[in-house]
C-alpha cells in the first residue's frame, strides 16, 4: 500500500504516557517514525503493537503503536562543549 504524502510541517508524532498504564501510545503521521516503529513491531511482536492505520484516498496516512513497555521511553541530555574563541 501506498504512503500518503504529508508536507514537512504536517508530519508530526506524538507519544501519550499516562501515569495509571504499563503501556505507552505513539501516534505519527512521520514516514520515518512510521518505518522504525514498524521494525520494532517485527523484531518485538509482544511489545511494540501496531493498533491503527489510518487512511487518506486508500493511502497510508497514519498509524497507531501501543508500546507495552512505557520503561523504554527516555529523557537523554547531551552535554554540548563550548568553543574557545
């Protein structure tokens, strides 16, 4: 099936976690986004679940993840070294 074409500034993802749940939900119309979590859902079928697509003109526009394992979302910092001049 073919991919809808999102602009830059429409695609978007968004990660819901709420503090009563085990498990997280990832929505995103990014392709990127889309095609990584899409390799996730293969290699951890248990854990990363595909649970919507969404469809514009029959194309994919959208998809849904549940992720049963909210632990695996991370804040990571980098530290950034500031040029002498």
């Amino acid at each position: 099936m073919e991919y809808y074409r999102h602009n830059k500034e429409e695609q978007e993802t968004t990660i819901n976690i709420n503090r009563a749940d085990a498990y997280m939900t990832i929505w995103t119309s990014d392709r990127t986004m889309m095609t990584k979590l899409d390799k996730l859902c293969q290699q951890y079928p248990t854990t990363y679940i595909l649970t919507n697509t969404g469809l514009i003109d029959g194309q994919i526009a959208d998809k849904e993840y549940r992720i049963n394992d909210k632990t695996l979302f991370s804040f990571k910092g980098k530290h950034r070294v500031k040029a002498n001049n």
